[in-house]
C-alpha cells in the first residue's frame, strides 16, 4: 500500500492507461511521488527536427499515435471515474509499486521523479482510489516518459540515465550508473520518435549525445538547448545532422583490395593493460584527485557522468598510455635523462602531466594553440609542484621551425589532421623521433594534414573516397568503424614508412595497439618506436 494513501478502492472499474502533461509534482520522502496530470482526448508531441520525416509508420505502432508532419499525436480514452469524466487528477506513484524481485532501485526510482516534472508528457498504468484525504487519484502501477520537460536540464538527466550498450562488458560501470532506459526510450523521450525508434539510429542517436557530454560540453550545452526549443514546438536553433546511414556500398569500400592488404600489413595489436590501467586510480592518485576536483560546478547529474567518465575511461587511457611511453622510452639508445617529449594538441595537458609525474628524468612540453586550456595546464602544475613541464603556445606546424628536436611525440585523442600533422613532425626531423599517437574524429582539421598523408585516405585505387571514409570511421557502428580506423590508421603508417624510407632511416618499428573499447570507441593508438638490438 503507498504511504499516506488508501490504495485503489472505491474508484474506477478496473486499470487505465492515460497519456497526460503533468503540471504539478511533489515528493514525499525518498519512495512516493504525487504529481498532477492535465489529460486531452488528443496530445500533439513534437518531434525533433530529423526524426519528423517517416515517423508516421514509426508512430502507427506507439498505442494509437499517429504522424502528423513535425509532431505525433496521441489519442486518450479519458478515465470516468463515478460517473464524472476527469480531465485533470492527482497520481500518485511509489516505489512499493514494483516487487521486491524487480530491477527498479531507490536511486533509480529517485532517476525517475526527477523527470515526472511539469511539462513533461508521460504515460501511466493504474488504478482510481481514494487518498486518506478523500482525493480521487490514479495510483500507477508503471510510468513511461514519452516527453521530457521542455528544459536542458532533463535532457541531462535522461541521458545520465540512459544505459549504453557499448559499456556492457563494463561490470563496474553498469553496476555503478542507473541505467533506467534503453537507448530506443530515451531517443522516444526526447522527441525522436515512438517505439519504432528502437534500432541502430536511435541507439546512434543517443551515444552520440552521450558523448557530447563527456568529450565536448560546450557544444552539448547547444544540443540540449535545440532539443529543450523543439520539445516546446519551436524551431531549433542549429539543424541537427541526420543519422549516417551505412549503405552497401560503403561496406565494399571497406572491402577493397588496398584495404585488405593495408589491414594485413599493419595488424591492430591489442596491447596489454596494466593493473594501474585497470584499476582507473592507480599511478600518480594525486593528480587524478586533482583532476576531479578541478571540474566545474555542473548539475549534479552531470558532474556524476563526468566523474565516472574521468575515472573509468579517461584515466585508464592515460595509465594505459604511460605504460607504452614507458616501453619506448626504454628502447631508444641513450637514458632517459635529458630526453625530450612533446605532448601535441594536449590542451591543458593532463597526459603529460601524468608522463612528467612517472618519469621525472625527462623533459615534457605541452603545446597547444588554445591559451586558455595552457594557462589551466599550467597552474595545474604549479599546484602539483610538476617542475619538468613546459606549456608552449604553438600551432603544430611549427614545431621544429627553430631547429629544436624531440625523442617522442604523443598525443591522446588528436582529432583527424592533428594525427597527420604529428606523424610529419616526427618523421621529418633530423633524426626521426619515436611516436604514440590515440587517432580520433577522422573528418576534423583537414588543414592541418600534409599533403602524403592524403594518400592515407584513399581505399580505392582511384581515390577519392575521403569523405566516406572519415564518416565511416567516425560512425557509432563499432565493426564498421573499427574496420575503417584500421584502413585509415595502417594508410597513415605507410606514408610515414615511405618517408622514412626517403631518409634512409630504418629505425622505427611502427604499428597500431589498441586499448579496452569501454574506455573509449576510438580505441587505435599508433606507436613508432626503435626496433630492439
């Protein structure tokens, strides 16, 4: 029975299922929530901008929703309770509602109150009874959030609350986050669609939101922000690009001769991960902390997402990354003392950071062209008392203009021509420099890429195939993707042989190592190191 309440007597024959808005929303205690909801023979739901085309046979299969263009509608038989037609109620929903056997938690019923908020659209299952007070109210059985409230903030929270299938194999993670909603429901929540949503495009849909959030806030603010304005039925303030659509085409692109034979010749290697990897808090704990206690102030359930990411994916990959700079630094010939390492495109550079604190005999620059994110990196260094760290302010294609070399290049997540424009700077100098560089974001900073490392993004003979392969690379569908990073990534690995073979140099062994895929989906990290003996 729900505390405060008589339960279902007394009222309505049987169950109902009601669409309605809610408008008002209280909580009593940590396990009932009272809202109040205005209920329509017909709503009318907007839908996102690039799921309005063909969504009315999406919609057909939703419990009598029906297209209509830019928004769906919903048809309600309104509940009659003693003979009176009820437009708007109270409904009361408990956490005693659900078995003891059920899935549902207190922190995710908590997840679920939070978004029964006034404006949000949401179908309910219940029975009509009587509160203590006498008041006529629906008791639900179960709820389904098919809008939002038209507001950034429930954008946020539905996402934190949303399970991604790509962390599955993540025991830790899944135990640790709500993971109310499927991908297909969350997608329907925010204006995507109805049932029919739930395939590859919403699930696509939804990670890339999700990875929005963690990788680049600020854009994802203007997401939230678009979605918020077309939940309310107003036009966004930016058009959302539609979901890429894998034709059979592009799979035999992937198929070609030149990639099966650049796959074969650089096979991805997946290296192994070290117990301080692993662990995620392992190795140099104190900059983690600090780290943790530099993000901003955000919304609770934000933060939450960002945390989590920063301990379970972000960290490993540094740990993991370290452990490879550790095995190149052994291999070069001379000590490790005096040797230069140059972290590029690294922002405020937390990679080096973690690099300066495990070899304190080498030397570390961070260079970025962003002065802000310099300026962060360096207080952060200050604070940890880091003193074998630099911060320069340069534009990748500049480095080595001053006759300055280094031993090793790195880089974690350098976006598209980043990527090139590090494998040129190492490979050019004097005395070609060792490398380790995590690929990422395919299709960005093409003015930044050399022109050999065009060739790098040719499948075919013929050429020309650039920009499919980028979008395939940066696509959510993981054996596609992985299958076009490989291309792209071993493409890139033999203009870099081919300059080196210019210079006579037959010194680097280079290849491609792979890290975990739950740390994160661009996974391929390119390594050049000197060969042993």
């Amino acid at each position: 029975m729900v505390p405060g309440s008589r339960g279902p007597a007394g009222g309505s024959a049987g169950p109902v299922v009601v669409t309605g808005v809610v408008s008002r929303r209280r909580e009593h205690g940590k396990k009932l929530v009272f809202f109040n909801l205005d209920v329509e023979s017909t709503l009318s739901l907007p839908l996102l901008a690039e799921a309005a085309v063909g969504d009315q046979e999406r919609s057909a299969s939703s419990g009598g929703a029906s297209g209509t263009g830019r928004c769906t509608t919903v048809d309600n038989i309104l509940p009659v309770v003693n003979g009176v037609e009820l437009r708007s109620f109270q409904a009361v929903h408990s956490l005693r509602a659900y078995p003891a056997e059920s899935a549902m938690t207190p922190e995710r019923f908590k997840c679920l109150a939070k978004l029964i908020m006034p404006k949000a659209v949401v179908r309910v299952r219940g029975s009509f009874g009587k509160t203590k007070s006498g008041e006529d109210s629906l008791f639900a059985e179960d709820i389904r959030i098919l809008r939002v409230q038209p507001d950034p903030s429930a954008v946020v929270r539905i996402l934190c609350s949303t399970r991604n299938a790509a962390d599955d194999d993540d025991e830790e993670e899944e135990a640790a986050r709500p993971g109310l909603f499927e991908e297909g429901q969350c997608w329907e929540a925010l204006g995507g669609g109805g049932q029919g949503s739930r395939d590859a495009t919403a699930a696509e849909s939804v990670r890339e939101l999700q990875d929005l959030m963690v990788h680049h806030p600020s854009q994802f603010r203007r997401e939230c922000a678009s979605i918020a304005r077309q939940l309310q039925g107003l036009p966004p303030r930016r058009a959302r690009a539609k979901p890429m659509r894998i034709l059979p085409r592009d799979v035999a692109l992937l198929e070609s001769d030149r990639g099966r034979r650049l796959r074969a010749a650089f096979a991805v290697e997946p290296a192994a991960t070290s117990a301080a990897a692993v662990a995620g808090q392992a190795g140099t704990p104190a900059l983690l902390k600090r780290l943790l206690k530099n993000l901003p102030c955000l919304d609770p359930d934000e933060r939450r997402r960002r945390e989590a990411y920063l301990r379970q994916k972000k960290w490993p990959q540094i740990q993991w990354m370290a452990d490879q700079v550790g095995e190149i630094l052994e291999r070069l010939d001379q000590g490790r003392g005096g040797l230069r390492v140059a972290d590029v495109g690294a922002g405020r550079g937390d990679l080096a950071l973690a690099l300066a604190l495990r070899f304190p005999e080498c030397q570390f620059a961070v260079i970025d062209v962003n002065e802000q994110s310099l300026g962060q990196g360096e207080d952060l260094a200050m604070r940890m008392k880091v003193r074998n760290v630099t911060f320069e302010r340069r534009d990748v294609r500049q480095v080595g203009e001053g006759g300055e070399e280094y031993h090793v290049f790195v880089g974690l997540h350098a976006c598209g021509g980043l990527t090139d424009a590090i494998l040129d700077r190492a490979s050019r100098q004097a005395t070609p420099a060792s490398f380790l560089v995590c690929t990422c974001c395919f299709g960005k900073n093409k003015e930044l890429r050399p022109a050999p490392f065009d060739a790098a993004f040719a499948a075919g003979s013929a050429g020309g195939e650039e920009r499919t392969l980028c979008r395939l690379a940066d696509c959510q569908v993981a054996e596609v993707s992985s299958k076009a990073m490989h291309a792209v990534n071993a493409g890139r690995l033999e203009v870099v042989g081919g300059i080196l073979a210019g210079k006579g140099e037959g010194g680097l062994e280079c290849e491609i190592k792979s890290f975990p895929r739950r740390w994160s989906a661009k996974n391929m990290v390119l390594r050049g190191s000197r060969r042993r003996g």
